[in-house]
C-alpha cells in the first residue's frame, strides 16, 4: 500500500476507534442514570432529534479542524 493509502486506512480506522469508544461510554453512562433513577433507559423522539443535531454540529465541527479559520 502506497503512503497516500496508507495515511487514509489509518485515519479512518482511528475514527472508528474512536467512535466505538464514545458510543460504548455514551450508552455506559445512560444505563448507570437509569440504575441510579431505578427504570430503564428511554431515549423519546425529542431527545434523539437533539442527539442527532448535536452530533451533525460536531460533525461540521470536527470538518473544520483543519481549515485554519475561527
């Protein structure tokens, strides 16, 4: 594999490293603040919207890293 190959392969599977381990402490965090309230995690309509734009806004974020710019 040529470095450019190579440079990719490894970024992207640093990504989804990362993304694994933040998914896992996510789901892990929300099933202790349901332990702690004594029901099981529930996820409605309204948070999963703000989930989703909360991580489409990180997304946009994490695009811009190397943009130099505010």
């Amino acid at each position: 594999m040529d470095e450019e190959g190579n440079w990719k392969a490894n970024t992207l599977l640093l990504g989804a490293i990362i993304g694994a381990l933040t998914g896992l402490g996510a789901a892990y965090l929300l099933i202790k603040r349901a332990e702690i309230r004594g029901e099981q995690p529930t996820l409605g309509a309204g948070e999963g919207v703000k989930l989703g734009l909360w991580v489409l806004g990180l997304l946009k974020r994490v695009g811009e890293l190397g943009e130099g710019g505010s």
